[in-house]
C-alpha cells in the first residue's frame, strides 16, 4: 500500500497531468521533464544517509516522515505559479520518496524473509506498479472533472491515509543482520560489510545494470502519455491506458520472477527479461501507431520481473548486516538514471 501511493503519485501518475501544466504555465517539455532530475537527483544525494539511518534506527521512522512530506509536497503542488515552484516542490517530493519509496520497504520486507524472499519482494514490488497502473486513471478522471490544480489538493490527502497503517507495522531491530519477525528469521549467511560490497565487482555490475534500464524506463514511461498525444493524435482517456498496460503486465512477471528466482536463482530470470525489455524497447523505436502497444506490453513484461530481481540481489549476494547501506549506495545508481532519463528524453524531444 505504502508504494502504491508514494510511487504511483511520484512517477507514472503526475504525468497525465503534463499537457495541461504545459499549457497554462507556458514551459518547454525538458523543463517540465527537469523535475524528474531534481527528484532523482535529491534521492541520489540522500540515498545513502537514508541507508544509514535504517541500519540505525530502523525503517517506522522513514516511513512516518516520507508519507507526511508528500502530502505537504501534493498539496504546495496544486499552487505552483512558476518554474522555480515546480523545482522545489520536487526537491521536497525526492526527500519524501527516501522515507516512504522503495529502498526502505525493500530492506524491510529482506529482513523479515529468508527463504521465500524473491516471492515476497516481487508481491512488495508490485505495488508500485498497481499504482502506477491505477493511479493515471484515477488523476485522468479528476482532471477531468476539477481540473489539474484541484486534483493535486485531494490527492495530497491519500498519504495521510497511509499514517495509522504504517503505525500498525511490528516494530525491528536496528542491527538488520539479527533481527527476527514473528515466524520467519531472516538469514544471515554470507554477510558482507559495507566496505567488502564495495570492493566486490558484482556490487558495480549490478549497479550499472539498475543504471541503464532505469535510464531506459523513467526516460520512456515519464514522457508516454505526453508523445502519444501530441505525436499519434491519441486522446488523454486513451492514452493514459499505455501505463496501465505497462504496469498490469509488470505486477504479473514481478509476481511470477520471485517465485522462479526461489526456485532457479535469480541469474537465469535477469537475462530472460533484460532480452524482453530489450524487444519492447527496439518495437517502440519503430514510431508506429499500431506497434507501440505491443512495444509497451513487452517492455512492460521485461521490467516486472527484472525490477524485482534488482532488489532481490543485494541481500543475496551480501547478506543483512549492512544492507541499509549498501542498498542505500547501490540505490544511488537508480537514482542518477531517473535523474537524467527524462530531462535527455525531453531535451531530445525539444
């Protein structure tokens, strides 16, 4: 729940409401598309403080201040008059997103499964992308009936909901590596320090995987709706479907990656679904009206399950010990790429 509110209203979601902020603020597309660098680049920036603050005193925290600071953020959103507004809203919205996004629900959901850990991270994993599968829908529906100034207002209370749930989780430990939930212990074998990470060549070939396919989804998804509006003559109510497709198909391989990666290992279903996205990605490139709903079906079906095994790895291939601050700094690589995946696109758009 927590990420299908903090992800669907931060990525896929804002974007049904672009043509609308383009016209009635006078910006070019990589000036919108800016905010997506400043997001990401304040995730980068903090990645690795918030990391550490996990290892230290545990994920409730983060989450409390994450979903507090973006409803604050939704709502100084709906009253932006310039530029400069938008860029600090989203300066905001990158600080919240390092409370309530997903490097904390993924290092708690690492902590409380062991053997069943892929399975779990692909059903977390999915909730991103049920928001922002359903979320576009949602906000098309209220821009249409409000406006887009009226519909970021109501949709700033939709985190506030999420305060008692987050209130109700068990309470864990600082030191991840020890910890137990209820009926399940987390496993601690292999566990590396953070240093050991570092100087370990799988931590930076993972990192430049996260690197590239997040460069290639955020630069893609974030400017959808925008190209087939404007480029295929697709009307809003048609067009917001191309992220719902995505994201649909993605919950589906997200689930079925984590049961095959208890099963095979994560290894075999990376490869599988970096050729898949690969596939959707060069059948996008075509600029057909006909073929980008089958670009984005696949791209959508390579992403799913890939995104899982991306935070699957770190806790398998490092251990718990120091996993807040590894994946906090391997967070850093994702980071950077949405940072620069959408103003490029845009720029290159322009």
């Amino acid at each position: 729940l927590v990420l299908m509110v903090s992800n669907g209203l931060t990525f896929a979601g804002m974007t049904v409401f672009d043509s609308s902020i383009l016209d009635e603020l006078g910006m070019s597309v990589s000036q919108l598309k800016f905010r997506e660098t400043i997001l990401y680049s304040m995730a980068a920036i903090l990645a690795p403080f918030a990391g550490y603050l996990v290892d230290r005193i545990g994920v409730k925290p983060l989450l409390l201040f994450g979903v507090t600071v973006l409803s604050a953020c939704l709502f100084f959103y709906s009253k932006i008059s310039s530029l400069s507004d938008l860029y600090i809203i989203y300066i905001g919205v990158g600080a919240a997103l390092k409370g309530c996004g997903l490097m904390v629900c993924v290092i708690l959901v690492s902590r409380w499964f062991g053997p069943w850990r892929g399975r779990a991270l692909g059903f977390l994993v999915s909730g991103s992308s049920l928001g922002n599968a359903l979320l576009p829908q949602l906000n098309s529906t209220l821009l249409g009936e409000f406006g887009w100034r009226t519909a970021l207002t109501l949709l700033a209370i939709m985190p506030l909901l999420l305060l008692p749930l987050i209130a109700m989780l068990p309470r864990t430990k600082a030191t991840g590596a020890k910890e137990k939930s209820t009926n399940i212990a987390a496993d601690d074998e292999g566990s590396a320090s953070y240093w050991e990470a570092l100087r370990s060549m799988r931590f930076w070939l993972l990192g430049i995987i996260a690197f590239t396919t997040f460069f290639s989804l955020m630069g893609s998804t974030t400017n959808f709706v925008l190209h087939l509006q404007r480029d295929f003559g697709i009307p809003l109510d048609r067009a917001d479907d191309s992220l719902t497709i995505l994201f649909i198909v993605a919950i589906i391989t997200k689930l079925i990656g984590g049961v095959i990666a208890d099963r095979v290992g994560p290894k075999p279903v990376l490869i599988g679904c970096l050729v898949t996205m690969l596939a959707g990605a060069l059948t996008l490139a075509q600029m057909s009206a006909t073929l980008v709903w089958y670009g984005i079906t696949l791209f959508g079906l390579g992403w799913g399950a890939l995104y899982t095994m991306i935070q699957l790895l770190p806790s398998k291939m490092f251990g718990l010990a120091s996993l807040g601050k590894i994946f906090g700094t391997l967070v850093v690589f994702e980071t950077t790429a949405g940072a620069i995946g959408p103003f490029v696109m845009g720029l290159g758009y322009d």
